[in-house]
C-alpha cells in the first residue's frame, strides 16, 4: 500500500468519525464531497495497478503461447487478454473473500431479522472461475502438439508423486 493510499484511508476514517459526531448539514455536505473526491481517487489508484497486473499477464501468457501457429495469432490474443483480465480479478475475488469471507449478515429492513448469506462476491468469483478455466483449456489446446506431448504423463507423475522429469518439467512450467 502506498502512502498516498494510506493518507486516503486515514482522512476517510476520520471523515466517517466526524460525519458521525455532527449534525450540521452544511458540513455533512461538505465532507460528503471529500469523501466522494478520496474514493475516486483510491479507486484510480487501484485502477492502474489492476492495469499494471493485467498487463503483466498478458506478457506472461504471450511468452508462453508466442510457438503456436500464425493462423491462430489473433483468436489467441483475444483469449489472452480474456484470461488475464480473468485471473487478476479472481485474485481480487480471493483476497476479498480472505478478508471479508464467504458469508454475510443481512436483513432486507430494520423490522425483519438479519440471516446469514452467502457473499454475492462468491457467486461472482465461481462463475468466472468457471469460464476463467475454459478460456485456458482452449488455450492449452492451442499449443502446438510439441509443448504438450507427453503433458499428461507427466501431470499424472505429478499428482502421484513419482517425481522424475515429469514433476520437474510440471513445475517449471509454473514458474
């Protein structure tokens, strides 16, 4: 975290504190703008760096996709840019769901009881998880039968620990 988005989170504390503490309209207005003003800028900041990741991604995904045929170039680089837009907000997804779990207290007024539910955040995270790895078995598909010959030896070996070359050439793949 940055410190301009520590001094963010710090003023909106402190505006939460002094909405909460006074009953002037005037200076709820007022402090209502600033507020409105940190949050737009804290989300352009994490904006840019969602940007950054994503772009790191593609760059990652390129690299490793960059033997496949020609005739499949731009199909490829569309699914690319799909999948890393895709794994950077599942990260999003998964680092909200650490922090603020899988369920949630909820009532749909003050005069009915709070239930617990699940989190729309979980909803949201499965079905793009879902679609997240069928973009990458196309794209596993797409690699040219030299880089995937012997694949699926060797993530048997893999999971049944018998180590070898396959274990080896599984992890470096995950580099």
């Amino acid at each position: 975290m940055t410190k301009r988005e520590k001094a963010i989170i710090n003023r909106l504390s402190e505006i939460n504190q002094l909405t909460k503490e006074n009953s002037d309209p005037r200076t709820d207005d007022t402090l209502g703008c600033e507020r409105k003003a940190l949050l737009i800028e804290l989300e352009s900041i994490h904006d840019k760096e969602k940007k950054k990741r994503i772009a790191k991604e593609i760059k990652r995904l390129t690299g490793i996709f960059k033997d496949t045929d020609a005739n499949t170039g731009s199909y490829l680089e569309s699914l690319i840019e799909r999948a890393a837009f895709m794994r950077i907000t599942l990260e999003d997804y998964e680092e909200d769901i650490r922090i603020n779990g899988s369920t949630e207290w909820f009532t749909q007024s003050p005069l009915t009881p709070p239930y617990e539910r699940e989190r729309p955040v979980i909803r949201l995270y499965n079905s793009m998880n879902k679609n997240y790895q069928s973009i990458m078995k196309q794209l596993a598909d797409a690699l040219p039968d030299s880089l995937r010959s012997g694949s699926e030896d060797e993530i048997n070996d893999f999971i049944q620990g018998r180590g070898g070359t396959g274990r080896e050439n599984i992890l470096r793949r995950f580099d």
